[in-house]
C-alpha cells in the first residue's frame, strides 16, 4: 500500500498542474508548482488557484513542508512565496537557477537589483540529492534542456517531471529558451524513461491533442516509452533534435513570459517597491529570447 497521498490541482488558465503530496503517516506534505494568477491588462496578481491549495491544507490538517519548483517557469506566475507566507514551508530548486538568473538578468538589464546566486529561494538542490517529507525520501533528479535548471522529483513509484516530457500524444518540451538544448533535453528524457516501466509520471502541464478531448496528467514510463510522439522507443537523438528544433522554430512566446520569469526567478517575491510604493516589472522592446 502506497505511503503517498498525490492531490491534483488544475489551473485553467495556464493549464498548469499543481501537486500537493503527503506523507500519509504523518501529514507531512509538499506542494509542487503552485500558480498564481496575472491580469497583463492591469497588472494585478490574483491568488485563486493558490487559495484552494490552502484551503486543501487547511481542510485536511497537512503540515506543509516543502515548496518545490521544477524550474524558473515561462508561463505562470509561481506562487511560492504567497503560500509561504500563508503556511509556512521552504522553497527548494535546483541549483542551476543561478544560469537562469544570469542570462535573465542580462536580458531585463537587472544590474544589481537581482543577486544570482539563488538567495532568493531557501534551497538549492544538487543532482541525485535526498530530501525528507515525513518518513518519505524525495530524490532530486536534474533533467535539463527545456531550460538549464530543471528538475524532476522523485517520490516512491511517482516522478514529478514539471515541462520535460507531456502526455505521450503531446509529446515534450520546448527547448529554444535561453541555455534550452534539444540534445540536452532529449538526454534528460532518457534518465526519466530509464526509471521502471510502472513508475508514474506526472506532468506539469497539459494541453489536450488533436485526439483527446479531456485534460490528463498522469501517465507512466512504459506508457511513454511506447507512445511518446517525440520520444518513443527508437527514436535516435538526431531524430529528436531535427524535430524539436523544427518546432520549436515555429513557437510562439509564451504570453505570460515577461512577468513570469521575472518574478519566478525570485522564488516569486515581488521587485522592491519604489518611492511611490509600488513594485515594477520591466518591458524590454524587440527582444529575442531563444537559444
């Protein structure tokens, strides 16, 4: 019988899925991406879908412990530190935020505005390292190319691979961001799909297919590894990178790319409030953010 309690929650949206994971023995609990929301026309931030993450806490009586993020997202707003403040917990990321932060910082021309050595968040993780919720182990796999940060979460039969690899009939992640490699991430796929065939993988976003009329999330290496229209079994490295990189070529810029990075890259925390007590975001002009 599974020691580990996996609740769902499916943000609209951005078609983001959160995860909140517990130790059944001891209600000891992490929630894995958590999103808030973004209004671009008039800049607010809005909490919904990280209010029923609390309210599911609190409903339940979990203790949280971990915050956990996959990666510096391009497509939500994280909402770590809004439900850190809420409930307590630590947020954890893999190390190479700190390439992220770098290449970003360039980019919004931040200066020395933003510190990049991943202060921001409360750990950084190595690769291969082990973290405990309750008497559960959580082990830290890193899984670049989507972006030179990314990591998967490991946790008994369950692995939490945020945007590296889709549902079989979506297939994978974009890997034209800043540091992103196709080569990079198709080797990353390989040490997911080289865990057990029954491992369950659980996936950070999902954006339905031509032959799927419902959201799913869940689905398992074997399944993967037989179905994956990027990635099945055969599919040699070269393959993949022609058409990653084919794709990829065509993709547009996530919508919510701007304010999400910059605050993502900060664990969520807003920029400092200037004299008037307000917190900027800022907007570079012809900018090209691939490769």
């Amino acid at each position: 019988m599974s020691k580990l309690n996996i609740q769902s929650f499916f943000d609209q949206a951005t078609q983001t899925v959160t995860y909140v994971v517990t130790d059944k023995a001891t209600c000891s609990t992490a929630v894995i991406d958590p999103v808030l929301g973004f209004e671009p026309s008039s800049g607010k931030l809005t909490s919904e879908s990280a209010d029923k993450i609390i309210a599911y806490l609190d409903e339940n009586e979990l203790r949280l412990e971990w915050i956990l993020e996959t990666h510096a997202h391009a497509d939500h707003i994280t909402a770590s530190s809004y439900i850190k403040g809420k409930r307590g917990g630590q947020i954890g990321i893999g190390e190479h935020i700190k390439t992220v932060q770098g290449a970003f910082k360039k980019i919004f021309n931040l200066h020395s505005e933003l510190p990049t050595d991943g202060s921001q968040f409360d750990f950084l993780f190595e690769d291969g390292e082990i973290i405990s919720l309750g008497h559960l182990n959580i082990q830290v796999m890193h899984t670049p190319g989507h972006t030179p940060a990314c990591v998967s979460y490991l946790i008994e039969d369950a692995a939490f691979v945020g945007d590296t690899i889709f549902m079989p009939d979506f297939g994978t992640a974009r890997a034209d961001f800043p540091n992103g490699s196709a080569s990079t991430l198709y080797q990353s796929i390989q040490k997911i799909l080289s865990l057990p065939d029954q491992t369950r993988i659980f996936v950070g976003h999902d954006y339905k297919s031509d032959t799927r009329d419902e959201y799913a999330w869940e689905t398992t290496v074997f399944q993967e590894k037989r179905n994956n229209i990027h990635v099945k079994t055969g599919t040699s490295e070269a393959d993949f990178i022609r058409r990653r990189e084919s794709r990829d070529a065509n993709l547009p810029v996530p919508k919510l790319l701007l304010p999400s990075i910059q605050l993502n890259i900060r664990a969520g925390k807003l920029p400092e409030k200037e004299a008037n007590g307000v917190s900027y975001l800022k907007l570079p002009l012809n900018m090209e953010f691939g490769g």
